[in-house]
C-alpha cells in the first residue's frame, strides 16, 4: 500500500499547477506575437465588446486595476488599442482595438487556440464534460 504524502490531499496545488501549466505554454506561444496572456486577454475581450474600461477588463480578465492599466497602456503604446473619453461619462475611458490590434489578434488566438485544443486532445469527450462539471463545481463550492 503506498504512502501517503502530506501534500496528497491538497486539490488545490494541484489545480494551480495545472493553471501555471497552461499559462506557462500560452506565455510561449503569445511571445512570438509581443503580447502577454494578460495583453492577450484585454485584446480577446475589447474584440468581443468594444468600449470596456479599464476596470470592466479588469474583472472580467481576473486582474488587479493596476495590473489592467499597465497592460493597457502597453497595448495603446503598440498601436493595438485605442482608448477614447466615454460618450456617457466623462471620467471613464473606453478601450477599443485598432484594425492592427485585430489583426495581430487574430493570429495570437490561432495560437493560443492550438494550446487549448492540444489540452482537450488529451481527454476523451465524456472525460472533458466531466472535467469541465468537476472545475464548475469546485468554483461554485469555493464561491459559497
């Protein structure tokens, strides 16, 4: 009977291995392209719903503000985005991607696309459903 170790019962490392794993493998792919998985992130999310601001990328990317004005101000600084006074408010800056950024966008997925896919390669359809159940039901575990 094999021993058990202390760290045997920590689900916890080993979902946040499995999430620097992937991360780590997304980083690698998106330097060919100049951005980072938090650039990347900021340019998916602006191409689907044009005119966030800054703390609405913030949350929904799952960074600090302070992170989020960094990488928006790299991604202006590139050309990729361009941010513009709200037509609603006028302390709020709204966040758009250029047709560069689109572009550029456009390959990056591909590649980060290619990561995910080779991750769900790994598992059989009925195994990723389940996979996708167990993560949704630790999330809405530790959220209650």
């Amino acid at each position: 009977m094999p021993v058990m170790s202390a760290m045997d019962d920590r689900l916890g490392l080993v979902i946040k291995r499995a999430e620097q794993a992937l991360i780590a493998r997304k980083t690698a792919v998106l330097r060919e392209f100049g951005l980072t998985v938090p650039q990347y992130a900021a340019l998916l999310l602006l191409s689907a719903n044009d005119g966030m601001s800054a703390a609405q990328l913030a949350r929904e990317s799952l960074v600090t503000p302070q992170t989020m004005a960094t990488v928006l101000t790299n991604l202006e600084a590139k050309g990729l985005i361009a941010r513009d006074p709200s037509p609603l408010h006028q302390k709020v800056v709204v966040n758009r991607v250029t047709p560069a950024g689109a572009a550029l966008l456009e390959k990056a997925d591909a590649a980060a696309l290619r990561v995910e896919r080779s991750l769900a390669a790994a598992y059989t359809g009925t195994e990723r459903e389940q996979l996708a159940a167990l993560l949704e039901r630790a999330i809405t575990t530790l959220q209650s």
